[in-house]
C-alpha cells in the first residue's frame, strides 16, 4: 500500500493535465468504493465528499484494486493525522502560504512506514477465493479503528477492550460448544485475550511512569569519557558552571518526583489490595528509572566531572598549608 504524504510523481505533469488525471481517477470510484467512503466518513465525522477528496489525492486506486481483487490483500488501512500536504500532481489546488505546513488530512497508508499519532481506519477481508464487489462488500469486509491520538498503547487497549466482556456475554459458540475440547479452547481463548489486554494495561502503565529528566543539550557529554576529560573540564570554569546547572536542574526534579510519590501513596491509603498493587508497581517503574539515570553515562561524567574543580581547589589549599 502507499503511504500518501510520501508520495511522489516520476513524470511530473502540468496542472492542467494533473487536475484531468484527477477527474479521471474520480470516475473510477464505483459503489464498492462509495460504501468505503461513507463508513470513513461516518466514523470520522467527516463529509463522504470530504473523505472522496482526501481519496483522490493519492496518485493511483491501485490499494483499492489489490484489496477488491481475488487472492488480493486482506487489508486496506488509512490514517486521519496531520501530515504534508498533497502532491501537486495529486491535482489538489493548495492553499496560499501553506508550503511546508501540516495539516489535519485523511490517506491511504502503509502501517509499516507510518508514524501513527492520529486515527487509524482498517478494512479487513477474512477471504480472499473471491473478489470483492459492491455486491457482497457488506458480507466480505470488516471495519475496525484505533484512535492513537492519546498513544498507541491506550488506542490499542481502547479497541479492544469490548472484547472480553462481549465474549462473556455470547451463549452461542457454535459447533465448538459441542466439540469434544470445546470447554476448554473457549476457556483458554479468553484467557488469552484476558492476558493480551493486562499486557497492554501494563505497557501503558510503564509508559506513564517512566521518569524522564531534564536531557542536557548545551554540553557533549560523551566527550567527558576519561579522567583527563574529567580534568580538562574541570579547568574551563564555564564547562564547570554549566554541569552545576545540570546537577542542580535533575537534583530539584528528583526531590519533585519523590514528594509527588508520596502524595500519590496517601492517596491510595483508602482503596484496596489490587490499588495498592498497581501503585507499587508504579513506583517500583519511577525508582528503577530514577536509579538509571543515576547508573547512567551522562549522570556519571557530571557528577566527577562537577565537583573536581572543588577537589582541585581542596587539594591546593591543603597543598599550600
């Protein structure tokens, strides 16, 4: 599949002839690709014309063809996020004074070359021993959507989460209810859909506990590798005031994260086991971060290199008593 705001033209045309290749891709669009459309548009809360348009921006149907055809792809997936603006040889008319800007549009996407921070809008097709056609496009293709606009983790457990509980309350599993290990096949596929979202559930709660200090810009760390960097640094008074800043800077941040941690601790004194549970683990995620920075090589280089000029200092005077 194309990943639209990457797209680029080999032979590019006049915008004459780029708006002609636009219309004629627009005649192509048949019932098939309007029942697309309209789920799209629904979905987004966008108008199907809107959505038309966003589609005629990619230089080719060719994703929609791969998708319809037999033995073709089993998914078709486009993203709504801020991206470049179309091709001109798309055929859009673009703005004034919008070169080089981003804006909210919707495209065809290849997943694996996309960075997701918008929505995600996904047809599947669990077979492919025959085509797709406006026909039988509402039995063939499944919809599905994740909104990553607040993270991929928490979009992803989002969209799934209704999951377990629709499987708890389904009755009917079919010929499988009457197989000889049909109890258990159904009781091991919760059990791994169960597993799946605590995995996500806990993923996203590593991603919001992560500390991340203050990440030193205005001095090359790496270069204080040595002893003799060390030294060398420690004579530059400059160099030696900026890594007081920094130890200063990660000294205050640290205090902060440990008085905002026992703010959160008193706060879980009225829940019960499972909260406290989930609270510790938090916690431990905080501290084991704070404790690799500390371990870290930049840390390690400010706090040598820092203090060696007062070490310096000391050992002069001593020297001259």
């Amino acid at each position: 599949m194309m990943d639209a705001p990457n797209l680029k033209a080999n032979n590019h045309g006049s915008p004459g002839q780029c708006k002609q290749a636009r219309e004629e891709r627009d005649k192509l669009l048949t019932p098939a690709h309007e029942y697309m459309i309209n789920i799209l548009a629904e979905r987004l809360s966008l108008e199907p014309t809107a959505v038309e348009g966003f589609i005629s921006d990619s230089l080719s149907l060719a994703a929609f063809d791969n998708f319809f055809a037999k033995g073709g792809c089993k998914t078709i997936s486009f993203v709504y996020q801020k991206c470049e603006l179309p091709a001109t040889e798309s055929g859009h008319t673009n703005p004034k004074n919008t070169k080089g800007k981003n804006i909210l549009r919707l495209f065809i996407a290849d997943l694996s070359k996309t960075c997701l921070t918008g929505i995600c809008c996904s047809f599947t097709r669990p077979r492919v021993d025959i085509p797709v056609t406006s026909e039988n496009i509402h039995e063939e293709i499944f919809f599905k959507m994740i909104d990553a606009r607040d993270g991929l983790l928490k979009g992803t457990m989002n969209a799934l989460s209704f999951v377990l509980p629709a499987l708890e309350t389904g009755q009917n599993w079919g010929v499988l209810e009457k197989s000889k290990h049909g109890e258990k096949l159904i009781k091991n596929f919760k059990y791994t859909i169960e597993r799946c979202l605590n995995t996500l559930k806990d993923a996203q709660m590593s991603n919001e506990s992560i500390i991340h200090v203050t990440t030193v810009t205005d001095v090359d760390l790496s270069k204080l590798a040595s002893l003799e960097d060390m030294k060398a640094a420690a004579a530059n008074v400059d160099m030696v005031h900026k890594m007081e800043e920094i130890l200063m800077q990660w000294y205050k941040q640290i205090e902060q994260i440990l008085l905002e941690s026992d703010q959160l601790r008193k706060g879980v004194d009225t829940g019960g086991p499972l909260t406290e549970l989930d609270h510790w683990k938090k916690m431990s995620i905080r501290f084991n971060s704070i404790i690799s920075h500390i371990k870290s090589p930049e840390c390690k280089a400010v706090l040598i290199g820092a203090p060696y000029q007062q070490i310096q200092d000391d050992e002069d005077v001593a020297g001259v008593g």
